[in-house]
C-alpha cells in the first residue's frame, strides 16, 4: 500500500539552541520512500546523518532567537510480508545473530531484569515462538489502561507495571521489558501510524523471531500493515523525534497519515503477520 504522510514541528526559540530530529521515515527493504520534502522555516543549514547501525536519520540544526518551524511530507511504498505464526520460532541465544544480542540487555526504560520473575511465572510456561510475544501484547493491552497524562519522560517499564497505565511509548517499553526477560531480543521502534486516532507520533516494538524482526503493537490502535518506521532503538531514549539543547517553547505538533488511491491495509489477525523494513 502507499501512504501519504508528514509532520510540522514548530518551536520559540529563547537563545541560541541545537535541535536534533529523527522524523524522516526510514528507508530500505519493504518500506520504500516514494519522494519526501523538508521545508526548514526560515532557511537554516542543517546537517544530516543516517545511522549506518540502526538506519535512523537525524538532522541537526542550530537555531538562533526566534521562531523555527519544520514540515516534513513523504509518500511511502510498504509491501508487508505475512507469515503463519506456527512457522516462526524463537531463537536460542547461542545462535543469535550478534548484531541482535544488545536488545536482550536491561536499558534506561525497559529494566527487564527487574521484571524478570514475573516475567517468567506468567508467561515461561508458554510454547516459545511468535505466540508468546502475542500473548505479552495480549497480556498487556488486557491489564495496562491507555491513559494520557499518566507518564511523562522518566517512566519506566518498572513504573507502568506498577501504575497499571500509561500510553504507546509505555505500552512498547513493557513489551520489550518482558521479552528481554525472556531471551526475546527486542528493539522499540517510532513511527507513522495509519489510522492512528487522533494522529501522533506512534509507539510499537519489534521482536526477533526465526531470522528477522517482527511488529508488535500492545495497544492494537492501529493496522501494523500501515505503520512507516521512523527509528528503531533500545527504547525512547534512542529514538525521541526531537531532541533539544537549549531554552524553547514548543507548538502544537501536527502529524497525518493517509492512505493513497483507497488502498487499505489489512487489520492485524492471530494468522498474519506484518514485516515492513527487513
């Protein structure tokens, strides 16, 4: 399916501050950038990096006094692949792909080794495989409420399980914070989201099971076929969409996701699943 979609970012500025963004979408493998803007106002230079490792593309501007808006519009190409879930496994740590094994490891908001106990007494006596990290999501979306106002930047995973709310970024950090404790290698990934309502930034994490990464949304708001990966990461740490080194007030944030010539994405289901980027 191809999607339109973009974002306008604005900010005051006090003084002279560096701003660092990741809201460009990702590009390679089943997720193809049709074509894609970036209007910077005013005209300011800007340096642009892709992370080589994760794929992530930054951009970095330094802004002086006054106003700075960004408005970022794309078409993106996704051409989901969907695989049975009996035919995909876990995978023994010992045969892991090394590039994988940092995604087992505790980070700042996913501590899985506190967890771990409860982890394991839950849900260690279910067949491993892609319908273990289902029911995590199952588990979840049944006991977590969708709240906004009740976590801010320092929640952890830890503080959702124990507030029992909390909203995506959550939801995805507890996700992962279960699957580590498992020996379920997991990433958090920041996106576009078709039919996310209202639009915003989403939140949803992947797991690698058999020999890629699999999407998993735990608050099932939104089509996985229609999700445009922005940044992947340990957690939100590594993949906020703006960064900020200096003095500013923020206006409202505007994002859109809209699918081109009717197209329609196909609602997740217990016998499909999607992989958009590998």
């Amino acid at each position: 399916m191809r999607l339109s979609l973009g974002c306008e970012i604005g900010y005051e500025v006090f003084d002279t501050t560096t701003l660092i963004f990741n809201i460009e979408a990702m590009r390679g493998g089943r997720q193809r950038v049709v074509s894609e803007r970036l209007t910077i106002t005013p005209d300011l230079p800007a340096d642009e990096k892709t992370s080589e490792e994760s794929g992530n593309r930054y951009l970095r501007l330094t802004v002086p006094q006054g106003q700075v808006t960004l408005r970022y519009e794309a078409q993106i190409e996704l051409d989901a692949l969907h695989r049975a879930p009996a035919v995909i496994h876990e995978v023994p740590i010992a045969k892991l792909p090394l590039d994988t094994l940092p995604f087992l490891n505790p980070s700042r908001y996913c501590p899985s080794d506190q967890l771990a106990r409860f982890a394991n007494r839950q849900f260690g006596n279910i067949e491993p495989g892609f319908g273990r990290v289902v029911e995590i999501c199952n588990w979840i979306n049944a006991e977590v409420d969708y709240l906004f106002g009740t976590s801010d930047t320092t929640t952890t995973a830890a503080d959702t399980f124990s507030l029992r709310a909390g909203v995506c970024r959550d939801f995805a950090h507890l996700g992962i914070t279960f699957c580590r404790a498992l020996g379920i290698p997991a990433r958090f990934v920041s996106c576009y989201a078709w039919q996310l309502e209202p639009q915003d930034f989403h939140a949803v994490f992947e797991a690698y099971l058999g020999d890629r990464w699999y999407l998993f949304d735990a608050t099932r708001m939104a089509a996985l076929d229609g999700m445009v990966r922005i940044g992947v990461g340990r957690d939100a740490a590594d993949t906020a969409f703006a960064t900020i080194y200096g003095q500013v007030n923020s206006y409202p944030i505007r994002v859109w996701t809209d699918a081109i010539n009717g197209d329609r994405a196909q609602e997740w289901t217990t016998d499909a699943v999607s992989v958009t980027r590998d």
